[in-house]
C-alpha cells in the first residue's frame, strides 16, 4: 500500500497517511509503534509531552526500517518556549528518540498569555538551520498567531496541526492556511471517540455504499480534503482498518454531506486557553 506524499512549501514532502501516539503509555509505545509500522505506517506523529518519545525511537532502532523510508514528527512543549530553551527541547527529544534529525518540528501550542510563541518560533528556525529539523511547522495556531510568526521571522510554517473532524472543521485556519501554503494536519481526526461520529447518518451511508467501516470512511473525508491525518489506536486491527483506505473514493455528494456535519463542536482544549 503507497500511502500519497504532499509537497511542503520548503520543498519537502510528507506521507499524508500515519499514526499518532498521543496517550500512548510510554511503557507500551514501543510495542504499538512495532505494531503501526508492521502494519504499513511509515509516519508517526508523537510530542515531548507525550512521554513516549522513547519507545518510538526503540520501535525504530528495532524495525530497521532505513531511516529515510520513516517519517518522524514531534513537538516542543509550551514550558520549552522561553530563551534558549528550544535549543534545549530539541536536543533532548533526538536523544530519546535516537535520531540526528526530526523530519518535522511543532511548536505545540502559542500558549499566548506567555508571550513566548514568537521566540519559540525564531529558535525552531535556528533548529532548521542547523539540521536537527528537516522542515517546521506549528500546531493550535491561529491566523492571528501565524501571522506575528510570519510577520517577524518572514518563515511560513510547513504545517498547522490543529483538532479537525467532522462537527469540529475551523475553516477561517484551514482558509488562511491555504492562502499562505500552510498543510494542514488533522488531530482528533476521529473526534477521540468523544462524540457518535460514527453513527452520524453520512457516515454510515457512505460506509454502507463503499463496504467500507465508518473510520475508514472519515479518513477518507480527510485525505480527499488535503488534510494530512494520524489515527491512533493501540489495536493492531483497528491500525490495520485504519491503514486499509486507498481502494475506495468518497463521491462529491458523500464529501458534502460529512462536510456538512460541521457544528463547532470542539472536543479539546481551545488555542486561547492552554497556556
Ligand atoms: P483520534 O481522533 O485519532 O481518536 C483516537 C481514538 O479513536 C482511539 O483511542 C480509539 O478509541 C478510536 N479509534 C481509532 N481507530 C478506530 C477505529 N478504526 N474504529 C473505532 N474507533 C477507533 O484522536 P487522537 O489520538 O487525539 O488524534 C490523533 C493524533 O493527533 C494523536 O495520537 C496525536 O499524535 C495528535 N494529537 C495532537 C494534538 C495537538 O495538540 N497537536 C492533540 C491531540 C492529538
């Protein structure tokens, strides 16, 4: 199975299929790891407040997987952001994870009451530079945030990862990053399961149609969208359903109608409020 790769605006590319580990008990997550790449992930998305950035990278060593076939995401916590602190952050999550360079750096949130968000951003730049980071990108931000970004460091992030499923689509982010050539990613691609997203009456229908589950088909609403998306499980089967969405296509009325599920129904923290 060939997952699709979509161009970065700093001439990189990112498989626009992978696996998320947010929750993961870090005692676990190299098992699940070796579980999500046995099952075709190529692409894991994991953050230093996670706690399990160590278990990825022992998933990796084990794998032996050429390095260059792997794409790793992780993420500098708001406590990192201040001074030098980023420099710091990085050096330490390489370190647990076994690498010389992480495919894609995130500022995880703005954590705006701090005031520290540009500095983290100026400091990720230099992370850039210096080859710890292949590309960079944010997350949790928002056109305001990406704006000072922009408009002080004249570096447009590759990325945004912010929550985005069906009820929940923030689409005044997505059209302003669209406009400067910022890829979204999708978390909580799924709403967390905190919400009957899969009895919702688009989803089943098209689930129904294409003999498809209705996971399968929410992903597939997200890559037919453009969005970059890491489902997590810790099930090897649900890894596998997860995985299993490149023979089918949602038509442009099924695309609408789970479009049009959208009801500002967040199921996480609010950008302006973690800090
Ligand atoms: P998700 O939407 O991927 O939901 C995960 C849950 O959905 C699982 O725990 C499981 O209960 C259920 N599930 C998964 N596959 C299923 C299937 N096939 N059938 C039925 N149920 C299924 O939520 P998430 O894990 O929060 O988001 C994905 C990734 O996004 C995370 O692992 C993490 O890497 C990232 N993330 C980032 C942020 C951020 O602030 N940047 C926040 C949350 C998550």
């Amino acid at each position: 199975m060939t997952v699709p790769h979509l161009a970065l605006n700093d001439g990189h590319s990112i498989p626009q299929l992978g696996f998320g580990v947010f929750l993961v008990d870090p005692d676990e997550t190299e098992g699940i790891v070796s579980d999500a790449l046995a099952a075709g992930y190529r692409h894991i998305d994991t953050a230093a407040i996670y706690r399990n950035e160590t278990g990825v990278g022992r998933a990796i060593a084990a794998s032996g997987i050429p390095r260059d076939e792997l794409f790793i995401t992780t993420k500098l916590w708001i406590d990192h952001q201040a001074g030098s602190l980023p420099l710091t952050a990085i050096d330490e999550s390489l370190e647990k994870l076994g690498l010389e360079q992480v495919d894609l750096y995130l500022s995880h949130w703005p954590a705006p009451e701090r005031g520290t968000f540009v500095n983290a951003w100026e400091r990720m730049v230099e992370i850039r530079d210096a080859g710890k980071a292949r590309s960079i990108g944010v997350s949790n931000h928002l056109p305001e945030h990406l704006t000072a970004l922009i408009d002080v460091t004249g570096v447009v992030p590759a990325v945004n990862q912010i929550e985005l499923h069906p009820a929940y689509q923030q689409r005044d982010v997505v059209e302003y990053s669209a406009r400067h050539d910022i890829r979204i990613e999708a978390w909580g691609p799924l709403g967390q399961g905190k919400y009957p997203l899969f009895e919702e009456a688009p989803v089943t229908a098209a689930a129904a149609a294409h003999g498809k589950t209705p996971a399968q088909v929410v992903i597939r609403w997200h890559l037919q969208n453009g969005t970059i998306v890491f489902p997590k499980s810790n099930r090897p089967a649900r890894m596998q359903e997860n995985f299993d969405v490149f023979d089918f296509a949602l038509t442009d009325a099924e695309m609408a109608a789970i479009t049009a599920l959208e009801r500002g129904q967040r199921v996480s923290g609010h950008p302006l409020e973690v800090n």
